[in-house]
C-alpha cells in the first residue's frame, strides 16, 4: 500500500497553528493583564504623592500658625482646596505639656474604586509660646535627640 506523503503533512500544520494560537492567545491575555495592573500601581503611586504633598501642606500650615490653641481657631479637618476637592484631611494634636512639643498627626483620606484610602504622617512641632519665657525667640531643640523609625 503506498501513501501520499502530504496527507500527513497537512494534518501536522493544522496542529501547529493551533498551538500556536492558543500559545498566542495566552500571551496576549497576560500582556494585557499586565499593562492593566501597571495602570493600577501608576495611579496608586500618584495617590500616595498627590496624598504626602497634601500633609505636607497641612504640617506647614500647623509649623506657620503654631500648635498652640490650634483647633479653636482653624479647621482641623474638611476638604482639601480645588484642584484636590477628591482628597479630605484630619489633624490630631498631643503633647505640647511645658517643654514638650506637640505630635501632631496629619491624616489625608481620599476614595478610589477599591475603597477609602489613607496617608498620615506624624511629626513633632514646638510650642510658639514656649514655656510662659518673654524671650521672643526661646531655644526650641528637645533635650533629647528624637528617636526616628520607620513603622
């Protein structure tokens, strides 16, 4: 019995192209994948730096004004000014006893589609009045060297 040779030959190729596009097909998805999450992780990270440029802000105007008595004469917590109206922000005071400076807590909130995201950022500010001194410009440096460490 004798064959054609290209009867055989036909059936392979099909099975090659079919592999190949489905090798093909995988390739793709996970390209796609892969672009979508680096879309994701791109605007986390514009987030988190629109976010710490916002507490920054805030920590500067809390440095500016002083510590002392600063919730009873400005806002310590609402939405952040245009073009930010999306990001909200929360100050906490502590301390500010004698001699001690104030810890002050700058939280920055904003929404995203997987829910409610946070930065807060904690320093410590000195008192503007100092200790009752009349001395217009008290030495403000702690006694001890502060102690700094990553959470």
């Amino acid at each position: 019995m004798v064959r054609a040779c290209g009867t055989n030959r036909r059936g392979f190729a099909l099975a090659d192209v079919i592999v190949g596009a489905v090798i093909l097909g995988a390739a793709l998805a996970v390209i796609v994948g892969l672009a979508g999450q680096a879309v994701t992780a791109q605007g986390k990270g514009r987030d988190l730096s629109l976010a710490a440029m916002l507490a920054d802000e805030q920590l500067n105007l809390v440095l500016a004004r002083g510590p002392d008595d600063y919730a009873k004469r400005y806002e310590t917590q609402g939405t952040c000014d245009a073009p930010f109206e999306g990001f909200g922000y929360r100050l906490e005071f502590s301390g500010g006893i004698g001699a001690e400076p104030y810890t002050v807590a700058a939280t920055i909130l904003w929404s995203r589609a997987w829910g409610t995201q946070q930065l807060t950022i904690r320093t410590l500010v000195a008192s503007r009045t100092g200790t009752g001194d009349t001395d217009p410009d008290p030495d403000r440096r702690p006694d001890a060297p502060v102690q700094r460490a990553l959470p």
